[in-house]
C-alpha cells in the first residue's frame, strides 16, 4: 500500500498564508457586502465574534502568482475575533459551490461541485461537504458526500467513501484516497469493483490508472473470465488482461448448452 508521503500530484486547494490574504483582500476590496455586523449590535461582547460576507463571489486562490484554486459560490462568510487584523480570520464558509476548478503545474487538475464547504486555518483544511462531484482532467470521476484536503497532504481523502470511475471501471468503497497526478486510489477500508465487465471484492485495494494495475488485500474473491477464485491477495494487469493470485481457491466454469 503506498503511503501518503509518496509523491503526488494532487494540488487539490493548499492554502498559504498568501493566498488567505489574497482572498480576504479581494473580498473587501471586491465582494464585500457587510463588514463586522457584530459591532453594530449593540451590547455585544467584545470578546464575541465578527463576520465578513459576500454574495454570488467568484474567488481565486493564488501563490507565488500562479492560480491554485478557483470557486464559484453563492455566498462566503468569513469568521474572526473582533479586534484582529482583517487579514486573521481563522474560519472560512462557503455556500453552494457552483463550480469549482483545481490547478497543478500544467493547467486543471480537476472540476467539481459540491453544496458547501468550509476552510480551516490553523489546520490549513478545506472540508467540501454534500452532493459532490469530481471529474479530473483524466476523466476520472468521483461521487461522494465528503472530501478533505489538506495543504500538506498528497491525497484527497473521502472519508465517508464514495463511488468512482476511472477508465470506464467503477469503484465503490467506504473510504477512498486519490491523488490525481499518479491517479493512484487507495481503498483502505474495502472495496467492491467492476473490471472490464468482471466483479471483485476485497479488504483493500488500490488502483493505479496510470500503470492499469490493482492491487488487492485479502480476502479476495470475484470472477474473471470463465473463472471465479478466492484469495489472500491479488493482482490485476488490466494491459495484459491477467490475474495473478495468492493462497487461493479458483473454479473453472464450463458452461454447456
């Protein structure tokens, strides 16, 4: 199972300090459609809370010039202590992700939608959350209800699993990790696949695209071909149209008429 330190291609929304001045700048300068609300309440405690909003707000996160992030959202509310500086906020909200485009050293990486996420700055996470779908530039495409990605981690994580299709194979499992430069998916948790028309299960798995080759922990048992097999581990080369597997069990199936 290859680690998370391995490297990655996936850029999917790390945030700098930079760019959450970038942000919160162009929000003033741009968006803004309330500031510190607050403050104008009156007696609200000095120590509570203050608010920055924007409505129907195109955001384009930045570093070192080049764009990391873009979002189309409905609305975007900024969370910060009273008395800090504009740029110091420490929570970020948004609402209804119309579209949303993902940058690596070469262009898009990836496309996607969701209903809501909301950015972390001391742990430099974003968590999109509902109804989100993913397509890469690879035509990779992912369904899921949540997604985390942090800036320092290699993989885009979906915690509460998901589906997914990744040259024309379709991938369901409980929890999902996927880097998109090695279009490399780790399914720690399980997984159940449809392979080139054939089904498998397994206790782990992991799919890499880029060299057609699935890697599976046991138990295994599915079907290829005229065959159905059981296993403590296999591997699939989908270039060759091969099964390779380990202390198994395997029935050959010799359908008559």
């Amino acid at each position: 199972m290859a680690r998370a330190s391995r490297a990655a291609a996936l850029r999917l929304i790390p945030v700098s300090s930079a760019m959450a001045i970038l942000i919160l700048l162009w929000f003033v300068y741009q968006r803004v459609q309330q500031f510190d609300p607050s403050r104008r309440a009156a007696g609200v405690d000095s120590g509570a809370e203050s608010s920055l909003t924007a409505e129907d707000a195109v955001v384009i996160a930045r570093k070192d010039g080049r764009p990391m992030w873009r979002l189309h959202v409905d609305q975007i509310g900024l969370q910060r202590l009273p008395d800090s500086d504009l740029t110091d906020f420490h929570t970020a909200e948004f609402r209804r992700i119309r579209s949303g485009v993902v940058y690596g050293t070469r262009g898009a990486d990836a496309f996607f939608k969701a209903n809501a996420a909301t950015y972390r700055k001391a742990m430099r996470r974003l968590e999109v959350d509902g109804g989100i779908e993913i397509k890469t530039t690879r035509n990779d495409r992912f369904s899921t209800r949540q997604c985390v990605w942090t800036e320092t981690d290699d993989f885009a994580r979906f915690p509460l699993g998901g589906n997914a299709v990744i040259d024309g194979n379709r991938i369901e499992a409980p929890e999902m990790l996927y880097a998109t430069g090695e279009r490399l998916l780790q399914c720690p948790r399980g997984a159940t696949a449809r392979v080139r028309g054939q089904t498998l299960s397994a206790a782990t798995l992991e799919y890499n695209a880029n060299t057609a080759s699935i890697l599976c922990g046991g138990p295994v048992a599915g079907s290829w071909r005229e065959l159905d097999f059981v296993a403590n581990r296999a591997s699939l080369d989908l270039k060759r149209r091969s099964i390779r597997a380990n202390k198994g069990s395997v029935t050959l199936r010799m359908d008559t008429e």
